[in-house]
C-alpha cells in the first residue's frame, strides 16, 4: 500500500504554498532586530559540516533558561533561517532559544540527523545555564524525542532537561517506508525501528505531545501512539492544522508557550 497521500500535508490545507515565504520573510526581519540589540548569535557551529550550526537567540535579561526548537521538513528539506520568529514567545518569557539546522537526506540518514541534533542541544547547553527545554515540529517532533533515548545526550545535558514537547510528531518511522519520498530516506525496517521513539523506554522527564485538531488522520494517529507508548500528556489543540499547529510559540501568553516553560 502507498501511504504518499496519507503523510501529505501542503495539499490539505488552503494556502499551504504561501507559508514558507511568509515564514521566511518573518523570520529575516526577527533576525535584523535582534541582531541590532545584541541578541543573536548566528552560525554557531556544533559539528564540522556547513549546516551543522546553530542560532542562539537571547533575551533581554539573564536567561531563565534554554529552549532548543527543532524545525520540521520529513529531514529532507529547510534550515533553521525559516523559523527565527516562532523564538518570540520564549524569549519574551525571558527564555534564550537555539535553532540548529542539520544535514538532510539524502545525502544523510535519519539516524545520522538524530547525532547531529544530539550534538547541537549539547553545544547550545554550554552556551545557557540552567533547565533546558526541548521542542520540535513534525520530523524535528521525533528529532526531540529521540533525544530521550538512554545515553543520546550527555547525562550533565539529560539531567537539565525540564520539558520535551514533540509538536505533531513523526514517532513511528515504519509507515514512511511505503511512501514515496522513502526513496529519499532510504528508511529499511531496521533503521525505522531503531529510529521510531515508540521503541523507546519511556521518559522519566516530563513530556507532553501537542497535535492540531484539524491535522491529516496519520498525524493524530502517530502523536496517539506515542502518548500510549510513553503514558504522557497529549494535547490536541482543536482547529489547528500542520501549518499553523505551532504559531503559539510566537506569542509569550499563547497556550502553547505556557504548556511549553516550566513554572
């Protein structure tokens, strides 16, 4: 069976071409004025290879502490440059946040994309004291739970851990492999296991699954599964689609960026 359909989203939801470019050009104007207040550190490098670098936005007071977002894109495509803005609610909360980019299949596999992402949190948790939250968006929801696999981060990194929120997550890879874009992941059965995070022993940090309520079935049914697997809190933020399901974090007293930060 092809399961291309059941995992597309642009063709779902009215207007989905004009999202990137409007997430682009938000994004480049965030940047330009945090960087003319001193609040941006781009291009901090985490690995050897050109898109294993991070941006680290801070806040205007000592950071409470780190969120680390991880962008979406099924690991095939985009960088951290299309989503500086979704930082604007944590950090008008007085949280600093990262955005790490990553290589991308085909020329990586999922799990080499998973190290890299493990290696990012670990620098952007140098470079901020304190608890650290993770967050992600579809394939960057299943890159921020696969950090709570045993021994994927460094235990002084695990240890800060204060929150995991997998929005719209991808947490069983083994679907994908009759999909199209396979040809791309070139996902076998042994690394879709290893990869899926309802394989996983549950967490013992705090995580909560956030879905959007008007997301294709497929997508409800893996953030289902992976509360069912971990026994953790799920929200499904009703209306929502796969699209605009993160637009909270933008805003500092949005529902989302208060389920996201730890009192």
């Amino acid at each position: 069976m092809d399961l291309s359909d059941a995992y597309a989203n642009t063709a779902y939801i009215p207007q989905a071409e004009t999202y990137p470019p409007r997430w682009a050009e938000q994004a480049e104007a965030f940047r330009a004025a945090l960087s003319v207040a001193g609040r941006c550190r781009p291009g901090i490098m985490y690995g050897h290879g050109v898109r294993q670098a991070l941006d680290l936005f801070l806040p205007d007071r000592v950071p409470l502490g780190l969120v680390v977002f991880v962008h979406g894109g099924y690991w095939l495509r985009f960088g951290r440059e299309l989503w500086s803005h979704f930082a604007a609610g944590p950090l008008a909360r007085g949280w600093a946040v990262a955005m790490p980019s990553y290589d991308l299949c085909p020329r990586v596999r999922i799990s080499d994309i998973t190290r890299q992402v493990a290696a990012a949190v670990g620098v952007a948790a140098r470079e901020v004291p304190g608890p650290v939250v993770l967050t992600g968006h579809s394939a960057g929801g299943h890159l921020v739970s696969r950090m709570l696999a045993p021994d994927m981060l460094p235990a002084e990194v695990a240890a800060r851990l204060a929150h995991v929120m997998p929005i719209s997550p991808l947490s069983d890879l083994r679907p994908l492999m009759q999909t199209a874009m396979n040809a791309d992941l070139g996902l076998d059965e042994a690394e879709a296991r290893a990869e899926s995070p309802i394989f996983q022993p549950a967490p013992t940090r705090p995580v909560t699954v956030l879905v959007g309520g008007a997301e294709r079935p497929a997508f409800l049914e893996q953030a289902r599964r992976l509360e069912d697997a971990w026994r953790c809190g799920l929200v499904v933020d009703e209306g929502k689609h796969h699209f605009d399901v993160i637009d909270g974090l933008t805003d500092p007293d949005s529902a989302l960026v208060r389920r996201l930060l730890p009192d």
